[in-house]
C-alpha cells in the first residue's frame, strides 16, 4: 500500500503547472508539501487524489480509502450536518441508523453538538464547518488522508484542537496523509517528511525530514524549528524571501 | 429509539412552527388584498356598474354561476386544456433542458432558439395553431405548450450549467455511485433553478390558455368570457376574470409554494 507518483508533469492548455514531480508517500506516513501560493500544490494533490489524470508520468495509489478534506468545507448546503459528515459511509452502503451513529459519535469528538447535527452547513460557523468536513473525511476511515490547506483559514485555537484530533487519529489508525500548506509551522508540527515545492512550473526542490515523534512537538519547539527552518536557503529561494546577510 | 423520537419531535415541531410562519406571512399579503379591493370598490363607484362592476357584483355574479352549475364545466375544461399544454412543457422542457445543460455546445446552440420561441408572442403562435389544429382541444394545448416550453428549458439549463464542480470532486472523491450523485448532488441543485421556472410557467399557462379558447373554441373559461363580451355583461367577465385569477393564487399559494418551501427548506436557515 503506498502513493507512488512517477515522473508526473502537467499543464493547463499551454502553461506548465508540474513538471518532473517524483512522490511517495508509505503507509502511516505523513508527507507535507509546502511552497508558495500558485505553484501548483493543489493540482499536484488533485492528481494524488485522482480527480485529474496527469498530462505525462503515472500516478499511482494502491490504498484502499483515500479521503480528502478540501481547501473549502465543501459540505452540501441542502444535507443537514449529520447527512454530510455520512456522506462517505452512505456511498459505502452502510445502513442509516448505523452512519448516522459513526457520524455522531466523530462529531462530538470534534466538539460539534448533537443541535449542530441538525442543522443545514448554513447555520454553521466557519470553524463549525470545517470540523464536519474533517469528520466527513475521517468518517470513512481513510487509509490516506489527503487535505488541500484546510486549516489556513481557521483561528489557531481551532487550528490547534484539529491537528490535535488529527495527531489522534494518526496514532489510532495509522493513516497516512500527504497535506499542503503554506504555512510552515503547521508543516514542522505534523508532518515526518517535508516536501518544498517551488513554482512555476511547480517543482519539488529540497526534502527535508522531521524524525522528533509527535507527542514530543511542543509549541516551543514548533518555534525553534520552524525559525531555524525558514533560514535554509532552498526555503529562501523558494518563498521568494530575500537572501540572509 | 428515545433520541430518534426527540428528534422527530422536533422536525415536527419545526414543521408547525415553518407552517405558523407562513400563514402568519399572509396577513401582510391579505391587508394588500383589503387595499386592492377597496381601491376597485372606490374606482367602480365612481364609473358605474356598466364599465366597472363592483367587486361585490362580481362575486354575488360568481356565486350565481357555481350555484347554477355553469361554472364547474367550463373550468374544468379550461384546467384540462391548460394543464395538458403545462405537464407536456414540463416533462419535455425540464428533459430537453438538463441534456442541453450538460454539453456547452447544445447550450450556445440552444440560447437563440430559445430567445427566439421567448420572443415570438403567444398570439402569433395562436394564429398558426389555429391554422394547423383548428377550433378545438389541440390549439389551447399546443399554444400553452409552446409558451411555457422555453422558460422551463432556460431554467433547465441553468440548473446543469451551474452545478458547482468543487460538489462533483466531492462527489468523486467520496466515491458516490452515479444514482447517489443524481439524488444527494445534482438533484436539489437543479430543483432549486427548476422550481422558479416551473412556477412562472404554471401562470403563463393560465393566461394563454383563456387567449387560445377565447379566439378558438366554444367551450371553457375563455370562450365564456367571449360570450359575456358580446352580451355586455361586464358583471360576468368581471366573476370569470376573477375565477381565473383566484384558482391560480389558490394552486401558487397552497400547493407550489408550500411544496418549494418543504424542498428548499435548506435555504431558510441562512
């Protein structure tokens, strides 16, 4: 069981959006991919995720439940919280009285209320929102976990109790997950690997690994690492920062 | 089984309260009634019963008609003709336009045709049912039909044109088989563009159909009106005209409307 991304280019009419893009991701692996806005990550993941066939190369995934949470919550406005979190189990033929029981039990982990189950995504906050897209995706029991920057646009409170929830589940499950960010923190804090892309056309530049285990990643830490890491050079050329003296 | 319960208790009760609402939202529209009535009252006062018949002249006349059994047959046979025409839009227009919704091509190919058939005016479409169908049933059909085809196919359209992408990668992602997509994704997206056009339709029926029978046949509401015309009696075109109008409020308010609020229920809670 792995991700196995080979030699992947890819393009948009005549613009180069990918080229030369060798990937794998193992089982119970997490993967960060981190680079500037535009450089073609989320085309990258979209190709992981299947939603688009890449141009030259081959994508391969041999795991059995991806699931992926969107840069958006991406929750159907006419299913109530409930319905949505059961999306993925309802695809899989599980009963009703059964998914809407996983769907409760996950939600509640997640802080949502059984009031909030019954409402419309609507009704729902932001924050609100985007734990039930995290519980849609964790519902299906994901082998792989994809996510398209799906915290950047939440508070660091929430931000924090999710990648807590998601430390969690890496730890009950084993499920891999190939995430991107542009936000290195968020990458120092969960990922084993760290992918640095650089844009136009997008290419993975430098790899960096984080062997520190999880429960050892304290805020202090995040910190440190992420200060020495955004001295690098390759992390330099790659955001576009100006050289060090 | 006891939180199920609750939970339906509630649906229920948010279902009661939903209803309240929406009977409580029709004393604005019924003091805007009053208004309406008053100002006829007023106007009809003034011209006299020859040009204008007040509004209790038009309903004591009304009154008459149904309880003399005049009435019944010839709506009956107008709702026939009008609801034929209208279910035959329906299905035709509502198939014909998802389809064309689904390829760009059939969509911009479609788009000067229907501006063309929205164009035309139902008298003109009149005058050639007349000249193909004749006096009777197939003329009032075919020209509500032909009316009512091309808003329902633009709203349609719409729907499939505008089904949101970042849905369907969801849809994928999640591995939805094609009838879940069709019922979970696709459906109440494009009821929520249909729906509108349904409704707009359903008046456009009504009025063409009492022209159509007015110009071609000898039965229905249109041809009534006709004969009231000719004998001048402004009291009886006045109660047809105000059957008409009522049955449509009755079918807009009483059933389109509360059907649209139970399936776009979602969209209340915004």
């Amino acid at each position: 069981m792995s991700l196995n991304i080979h030699r992947v280019a890819h393009r948009f009419g005549y613009q180069r959006v990918l080229e030369d893009i060798d990937l794998r991701v193992a089982p119970g692996e997490a993967v960060a991919l981190v680079g500037p806005s535009g450089c073609g990550k989320t085309t990258l993941l979209n190709l992981a995720a299947g939603l688009l066939s890449p141009w030259e190369g081959c994508v391969e995934c041999s795991f059995r439940r991806p699931a992926m949470m969107f840069q958006q919550p991406r929750l159907l406005p006419w299913k109530r919280t409930r319905d949505n979190i059961a999306l993925g189990l309802k695809a899989a033929g599980q009963p009703r009285a059964a998914r809407h029981a996983t769907a409760a039990a996950l939600a509640l982990r997640m802080g949502l209320t059984e009031d909030d189950l019954d409402k419309y995504p609507s009704a729902l906050s932001g924050g609100m929102q985007s734990r039930a897209a995290l519980a849609r995706a964790l519902a299906v029991q994901p082998d792989l976990l994809l996510l398209d920057e799906a915290f950047s646009a939440l508070d660091i409170g929430l931000k924090s109790e999710l990648y807590r929830l998601l430390a969690e589940e890496r730890d009950n499950r084993h499920c891999a997950v190939l995430m991107i960010t542009h936000d290195l923190m968020e990458a120092i804090r969960l990922a084993d690997r760290i992918l640095v892309m650089a844009g136009s056309p997008g290419r993975i530049v430098a790899e960096h690994r984080v062997d520190t285990p999880l429960a050892e990643r304290d805020e202090s830490w995040v910190f440190t690492r992420t200060a020495e890491f955004i001295r690098w050079p390759d992390i330099r050329t790659a955001f576009a920062l100006p050289e060090l003296p | 089984m006891s939180r199920a319960r609750l939970t339906l208790a509630r649906r229920l009760v948010d279902g009661l309260a939903a209803t309240g609402h929406y009977l409580w939202g029709g004393w604005g529209s019924l003091a805007s009634l009053c208004l309406f009535f008053a100002l006829w009252e007023f106007t009809a006062q003034r011209l006299g019963s020859l040009i204008l018949p007040t509004p209790g002249e038009a309903f004591a006349t009304l009154t008459g008609l149904f309880a003399s059994g005049e009435a019944w047959p010839e709506i009956a046979v107008t709702a026939r003709r009008a609801l034929l025409g209208y279910v035959l839009a329906l299905s035709l227009g509502s198939l014909l336009g998802l389809l064309a919704g689904l390829s760009v091509t059939a969509s911009v190919m479609a788009r000067p045709i229907v501006t063309l058939l929205v164009g035309t005016p139902p008298i003109a479409w009149l005058i050639l049912a007349l000249l193909w169908f004749g006096a009777g049933d197939g003329t009032p059909v075919f020209t509500v039909f032909i009316a009512c085809f091309p808003i329902i196919f633009v709203g349609a359209m719409q729907g499939t044109r505008t089904l949101d992408g970042q849905l369907q990668a969801v849809a994928q992602m999640f591995g939805l088989p094609g009838w879940m997509k069709l019922t979970d994704v696709y459906l109440p997206h494009v009821v929520s563009y249909l729906f509108p056009g349904w409704i707009t339709a359903l008046g456009t029926a009504w009025k063409v159909v009492v022209m159509a029978e007015l110009l071609a046949t000898s039965d229905g509401v249109g041809a009534a009106l006709a004969v009231t015309r000719s004998h001048l009696d402004t009291a009886a075109s006045m109660a047809w005209i105000v059957a008409l109008v009522g049955s449509l409020l009755a079918i807009e308010y009483l059933l389109l409307e509360p059907i649209k609020r139970k399936v776009e229920s979602w969209r209340n809670f915004a």
